[in-house]
C-alpha cells in the first residue's frame, strides 16, 4: 500500500505530426487542454454512441445506443452478458426546469433503452447494442436546441451499479435532397462563423467562461454556425453549442498548406506512408464527438491538397472517408481540398468564391450537392465590404445554403510594454521569426471579445426577420424554419428627414416558418403620418424584438431591424441660398482675403495656397486650415493585398498618396454687397516635382469655386480632372482641419457605427452624436476607419454650441465623412493602435466619392465594380456654414430646400 504511481507527460515541441498541423494561427507549445486522471471499476463502460432514426413524419424516433464494455478481466462477450446488465434511459430534463424546479425522474423517464442482440451495429464495432423507441421527440436545431438526458448503466448480476456514462443528446436527422442540406426535413441556411481557439491572455488553452461569452455574442449577432476551424476543439465547446443551438462543422486537424510552397518534396497525400496519421486523426475526432447533436458535418482537414490518399480513402482503401461514412450515415461529409467538388465532398465548400461563381455553380444541372462557404468575407480589419451583396444571392438562389466568415475573433495576444501599459500583439511582437505579421488579426470581433463594426452588418445580413418594400407593399417574411413569430414583438416607427414622425406596435398575425405578411400602403398605420409631413424623404424602420430571455439574451432584445424608404411625395429641387441684408466686409490685405460680418463670423482666405487659413465665428476658431482637395486614405488590409498588383501598389506608382497641390491661379471672380465668389486651380503633382514640374506630371488638376455669402454660409464647387493614366482612386473629396476643441458630431446619414459604400446595409439613416474621440476604430493595426456613409449634413461644435455646418449642395449625392485626431498619414505610419499620436486639430474628410472595402478576400484587389472610384471627371459642390448655440444643423438643411 505504500507503493506509488508515478504518470510523467513529455512534450514534444516538433514531431513528424507538426507537418500535418500547419494551420494559420499561433504555434504554441504545451499542453492547451485539460487532463483528466480517471478512476474506473475492472468492467466499466468504455465508450457509447447515440443514435436516433427518426419516422418519415417525424411522429416518433427508434433509439439505439452502441455500448463498449471494457471486458480484459472476462473471456468471452457471453460472460458479459451473463454476469453483468447494461441498460440505458432517456430523460426528458425541459420538466426539470419548471416553475416548482422539481426533479421526477420517474416522470421524465421517456425512452427506456434495452438490450438487443438482433439489430446490426456500425462499422467495425463489436460491442452491446441497446435500443429503444421515442414517440413524439422534441427535435433539436439550432432554433430549438431541444436536448434529453442519456444516462447509460452497467450493473452486476444482482443489481447493484458498478458504472454509470452520461451526456446530453439530441434527435435530429441529417439528410440530403438534390442541391439541399437538410436538418429535420428543412434546406437550413448556414449563417456561419469560423473560430480557432483563442484567448488574449492564455492562447491556445480554453476556459468555459470564454466560450460561453462566443456564444452568446454569436447568438446575439444572428449566427447559427460554427466551423471548428481547424482542429476538433475543446470537448466543453460542443457540450455548449448543444445547449445553445449552434451547427457545426466539426474538422480534423489536418493542414498541410506549407507544402504548396515547397515543391522539392512530396505533398503528404500523395504518399502512402501519411495514410494512416491522417486516418487516425479523422476517426479520433468521430470517436470523441460523436454523440453531440450540433454536429451536421464531419471535416476531412482543412488546405491539405487532395491526391491518391483522399482518393482511396474514398473509395475505402484506407478506410477514411468510408470509415467516416460507414461509422456514421448520420452527418455529411465535408473536404474542401481539390478544388471543393471532389467526390470526397458531400457539400460544395469553396472557399472565398465569388458572387457570379457561386451563381453558376447553382444552375449546374449536373450538379446535386448543396453549395456552402467553408470561408468567405475575410475580417482582416476594416473589411467585409460586399457582404450584402452575398446574401441577396442566398437568400434567393436555390442551392445555395450560406457560408461561414473568416474568421471570428482577432489572434493578438496582450503583451506588457516597459511602463506597464498592455497592447495587442501580432506575428513578430514577440522576436518570433518567421512569422505571419497581422495576418491572424482576422476575425469579427476584438481579442477581448469587443465587436468589430462590421459584425453589425453580419447581424442585419443574418437576421431571420426580413423586410422589403415594393409596388406600395410591404412584405415581413419569417425566414425560420421550425419557429413562428410567436416569441418576437413587432414595431415601427417613421422619420422625415431626421425627425421622428411616430412609432408604435405593429399587430399583426402569428407568422409561421418560410412564411410572409404583407401590409398594404395605404392601411399601414404610418400612412397617415405620411401624408400630412412636408419633409423631403422617408424613411420606415421595422424592429423586432424577443418577448421573453433566452439562455443568450435578455428579453427586449432586437434580433431583426430593418429600414426602408418610403416614397416622396413630390419632387424636391434644390435652391440657392436666400441672401441676408447684412452688412459685410471684404478687403484684400496683401496675399491674403478677408471676408467678415461684423463680430459674427470672419475667414481669412490666402491667395498663395487657394486655401483658407482661418475661420471664426464670435471669436471661436474653428477652421485652421483647409480646404484641400484629397484623393488619398490610409491604406486597409485589403488596400495591399494582391502585391504588386494591389490597389495600395497601383496608388503608390502614381504618387496618390503624396501629392503636392500647387495653386495655379486664385482670384475673386465675382464681388457683390451679398457675396464674394473665389475661383481656385490647383495642380495635383508629386511633391518630388516641386515647383518647376512639367505638365505631364500633374495627376490630378481640380478647380475650386468659393461663393462666400454675407450670411456666412460658403458654398465649394469643386470639379476634379484626373490624368488620363490613372485608373481608380480612393476617395474623391476635400479635407479641412478644424480646432481640436470642436470635438462634438452630429450627423443626418447612416450611423451610428462606422460604415462605408460597400458595408452600410445595417446602417440606418437617423440623426447621431458622437465625440470625435468615440468616432475612432482602434484596429490592432491602424488603417482607414471611422467612416459614414450618405451623410446630408454633419454639425461639427464645442461645448458651447459653435461650430460649422456641412452638407451637400445643389445635385450632389450624399457624402462619406469621417473626423479624426489621427491624421491619414499618422494612420499610415503607425503599426499599432497604441502608437498612434494625436495631432493638434481635427482632421475632417467630406467625400464625393469613397472607395468600398472589399473582403471577397484580402490577397487581391477585390471591391466589386459598382464600389471602385475610377479615375473619371467629378463635380460636386458642399454647403459651408458657421453654427452657434441658437441653431441646428436640421433648420439649417430645410434652407436648401424647396418644395415643386
């Protein structure tokens, strides 16, 4: 007795496995999941599976559940039998939970699973096999994540319990029809996220309370899908997404992408030897997940190539994809390598394909298997421009059944500076080399689980409840497949240019699954307010919300909000600003204009640069500096992907981002008591050019029309000409430095996150406030951010209420805007969010035009055509005014405006 055990564990940093194992995230070493030192009676129970075959009408479901008894000590299967009883029961544990909290075991006993010696088992197994019947089960799906207890029992011949296994399991069937994936008798849409296990502080090592916030947060965010991205992950994660209801592709931990660099050796699946490591790896995660119901598919790997290996494990050679295939009918089977169509595949699975691809492989008569995004929409920084334009494609194309983003979080770690302060760190922080610098900064939301801005537009693009507007009707449509409306809260509510005409409860009747509810114009509750406003557009948002807390979320929390435009009433025709009896001053002092009213307002224009070098309302700065034209953003992620052959190359080669604009001429044109009209050419050329430049190095030459009128208001007619040798450009618009004290913005457009032309779906057009300081995006690493999109007007004010007012003028279509403390070129510089370094005023950028985003992927140039700037002749004009504590930005607006 006192003899000692003594278990020792050696860690292998390398081994001949690490080559299956070349996956992009962190290489860490150590032991990153739990180990368990289990005490077990000489026969116990070594391992079960659950199975259920649901009737054709679902009205009842025949159990069996396969049972391996760990037997060294007995001879034969026989004296199992004679010596031991194996029994399992199913309970229902929704009772369990019911207001009195009572526990009847008896009464929510509703399977008792007995022993049977007919039936046949699966593949290669050799055990006990219990069965049973469920009459009318509870299925589980992702909507309705309905689990029972199996409690699985080995006593000995006179009773007595030697061993007991345990889990939850759910009833569910998981079949294929032509060109569909269906879960219960229902083509699902995969509303999907990829996830690597990550944590900021303990890498690869999992703890419950971080999964749990993943969940939730997905849940929250419309998503019903996760790819095990890409490696089996911890066993708590899938006891999690049972509960929470969550599908999944449960992937083997198999990447060999390095070898398509390095062609002097042989790929592993063109060589026998690596057969059977990658079976093993395959059937260790069906052995060990094989009992969770989230599991719709089983994955082969992930970026490991596909030769004779695969291939013959197909066909049951090696008894891989056979072996899957044979221990488990139940799921798919899903390999993207190959090209994503191999017969390896039950599921189309490309990966970063494209909207017109996608399209023709749906119409592909020939082809019966569903398509499904293993990745798409890269979340490298600020991306995942485009995504709208994926799911009207979805949403309306058969054989097509969705996709899972890459990826979900960010893979930075914190790491302690020398004055204590922490940051995010990424490949090459730490001295590590070779390394992959930023490119597993990646996912949807921060490291500390803080969303990114686009997880809001994946919300809007996944959301249940959709609604349009079309031919006066508005249709509401219940996307779920297995819940009606029962649960949710309908409202409404109406704005005209801004401001809030009424809101209130939508009744309307239960709408069931895949079904819709139209509501007539002209009997909507808002028609009336319709018509009796005078604004100039309309706008309609439809919110709905939960009634009662789920596991995931609070009641009162909104799972679908949708905003259309409502029609005008008639045609709007912009005016020119009305003159003011005022008296007003203009005087020219050297190289310098000055034009004032009285102690209201004065502007300083300076003939040299064509660019105003002051303007005060009341004796409080505002303008320091401006108003230039600008072409120039800090380059995305996707801005530089592609090489040389990105967009950020292209920008370079042209000189876009250092352009120097040389004032060709400036002079007053026009000079009445009521306005003084100023007319600027500038030429964009190189600032290597300098002052003596040949013509053919101007790229860009932009001609600026300045009417300053005696109401203070300032109206900029700009007409840009690019070179005939550029192609596309980032941003078409001016820029102007306001003083860093007018830190507060208001603005008529979409908000009030940040949003850009190719990522706005989810942004609804509203009246916002924000502090400049909360406009910034802190991207790990820094790039253009804090956009907004369709913006009418913007008010930019101190504390006090002065200010300037901005908006679009005459026919000029609504603006992207963005204000930081950051200037565009401290973007550029910095490697990192922390060393960012303010500047001493407020960088303020109003924009004609603003390139999309991208994130079709972010190793090429990938903005759709509608979303690119092209290098074309653009006129616009924007409205200037001074602003103080007795106006609005809203009052301002209406002056502009007329009604015909």
């Amino acid at each position: 007795m006192d003899k000692k055990n003594v278990l020792a564990v050696q860690v292998f940093r390398w081994s001949d496995g690490s080559y299956l194992e070349d996956q992009d995230h962190w290489w860490l070493s150590g032991i990153h999941r739990d180990v368990l030192l289990l005490s077990k009676p000489q026969v116990f129970i070594a391992d079960y599976f659950f199975k259920s075959t649901l009737a054709e009408d679902f009205s009842y479901a025949d159990i069996q559940v396969e049972v391996k008894i760990d037997n060294s000590r007995e001879t034969s299967k026989d004296s199992v039998l004679a010596n031991y009883v194996i029994e399992a029961v199913l309970f229902d544990t929704a009772c369990w939970y019911s207001i009195d909290r009572y526990a009847d075991l008896h009464l929510s006993n509703v399977a008792s699973i007995k022993l049977n010696l007919s039936s046949s088992t699966s593949l290669g197994f050799h055990g006990y096999l219990l069965a049973g019947r469920l009459d009318m089960p509870r299925l589980w799906s992702a909507e309705q994540p309905s689990l029972y207890t199996l409690a699985v029992t080995l006593k000995d011949a006179s009773g007595n319990l030697l061993d007991c296994e345990s889990c939850l399991v759910g009833i569910r069937q998981v079949s294929k029809a032509p060109k569909q994936l269906l879960v219960n008798g229902h083509p699902i849409i995969i509303r999907g996220v990829n996830r690597h296990e990550h944590h900021p502080r303990l890498g690869k090592t999992n703890i419950e309370s971080c999964m749990v916030k993943d969940l939730v947060l997905m849940k929250q965010y419309n998503i019903n899908a996760v790819r095990n991205s890409h490696y089996p992950q911890h066993p708590r994660w899938y006891e999690l997404c049972d509960l929470f209801g969550m599908y999944m592709i449960d992937e083997a931990n198999i990447g060999t992408h390095g070898f398509d660099l390095s062609d002097h050796v042989k790929h592993p699946t063109l060589e026998p030897s690596w057969a059977t490591a990658m079976m093993d790896r395959v059937i260790g995660m069906v052995e060990r997940d094989k009992n969770h119901a989230c599991i719709i598919s089983w994955s082969l790997g992930n970026e490991a190539g596909y030769g004779p290996n695969h291939s013959a494990l197909a066909d049951l050679v090696h008894l891989n994809l056979g072996w899957v295939r044979g221990k488990d009918p139940s799921r798919l089977v899903h390999y993207e390598g190959g090209g994503s169509r191999t017969s390896s595949t039950d599921i189309i699975c490309p990966m970063y394909m494209r909207v017109w691809d996608m399209l023709q492989i749906s119409r592909d008569p020939n082809e019966t298997r569903p398509l499904i995004l293993c990745e798409y929409s890269h979340a490298m920084g600020n991306s995942n421009g485009n995504l709208h334009e994926y799911w009207e494609v979805i949403d309306s194309t058969f054989g097509l059944q969705g996709g899972f983003i890459w990826d979900w979080v960010d893979q930075a770690l914190l790491k302690d500076n020398a004055d204590g302060s922490k940051h995010w760190a990424y490949g090459g922080d730490f001295g590590d080399v070779p390394n992959d610098l930023n490119f597993c900064l990646n996912g949807l939301i921060w490291p500390d689980r803080t969303p990114h801005p686009a997880l809001h537009e994946v919300k809007y693009v996944y959301q249940p409840i959709k609604v349009s507007f079309s031919k006066e009707t508005l249709r509401i449509t219940n996307t779920h497949f297995y819940k009606t409306t029962q649960g949710l809260e309908f409202s409404w509510d109406v704005h005209g240019d801004g401001c809030k005409l009424g809101s209130g409860i939508l009744p309307f009747p239960l709408i069931e699954p895949q079904k819709s509810y139209d509501i007539k114009w002209q009997s909507a509750l808002w028609y009336p307010l319709w018509t009796s406003s005078s604004a100039e557009e309309y706008f309609l948002t439809i919110t709905a919300k939960l009634l009662r807390s789920t596991r995931w979320v609070e009641a009162g929390h909104v799972i679908s909000s949708t905003q259309v435009q409502l029609p005008s009433k008639r045609e709007i025709v912009p005016h020119v600003i009305k003159t003011e009896d005022a008296v007003f001053v203009s005087e020219t002092l050297g190289d310098k204009i000055r034009v004032s009213r009285h102690s209201f307002w004065e502007i300083i224009f300076s003939v040299q640069t064509g660019t105003v070098d002051s303007w005060t309302v009341e004796g409080v700065p505002l303008m320091t500096k401006g108003i230039f034209p600008c072409f120039w953003r800090a380059p995305t992620d996707n801005d530089k992907g592609g090489g040389a052959s990105s967009y950020f190359s292209s920008w370079k080669a042209a000189h876009i981002d250092n352009l120097h604009y040389i004032t060709q001429s400036c002079s007053i044109l026009n000079k009445t008591d009521h306005l003084v009209k100023i007319a600027v050419a500038f030429h964009g050329v190189p600032k290597s050019e300098g002052a003596l430049y040949k013509r053919e190095k101007i790229k860009i030459e932009v001609d600026v029309i300045y009417t300053i009128y005696g109401s203070g208001d300032v109206v900029v007619e700009c007409n840009v000409r690019p070179s005939s040798n550029l192609r596309l450009l980032p941003r078409v618009g001016v820029e102007f430095h306001l003083d860093k004290s007018i830190d507060l913005i208001k603005w008529y457009g979409r908000g009030p996150f940040e949003c850009y032309p190719d990522r706005k779906a989810a942004a609804h057009v509203a009246v916002y406030e924000q502090k400049v300081d909360d406009m910034h995006v802190p991207y790990i690493v820094p790039m253009e951010c804090s956009g907004r999109a369709d913006v009418r007007w913007v008010t930019f004010q101190n504390n006090d209420g002065f200010g300037m007012y901005a908006s679009v003028y005459g026919s000029s279509t609504p603006m992207q805007i963005n204000a930081s403390y950051y200037t565009t070129a401290e973007l550029d510089r910095a490697t990192h969010n922390e060393d960012l370094i303010k500047g001493d005023d407020i960088e303020v950028h109003l924009d004609h035009k603003h390139m999309g985003l991208g994130g079709d992927d972010s190793w090429s140039p990938c903005v759709q055509h509608e979303y690119r700037v092209h290098a074309d002749p653009y006129s616009f004009s924007i409205r200037l005014c001074p602003i103080t504590p007795a106006t609005s930005g809203q009052a301002v607006y209406k002056t502009q405006l007329q009604n015909k």
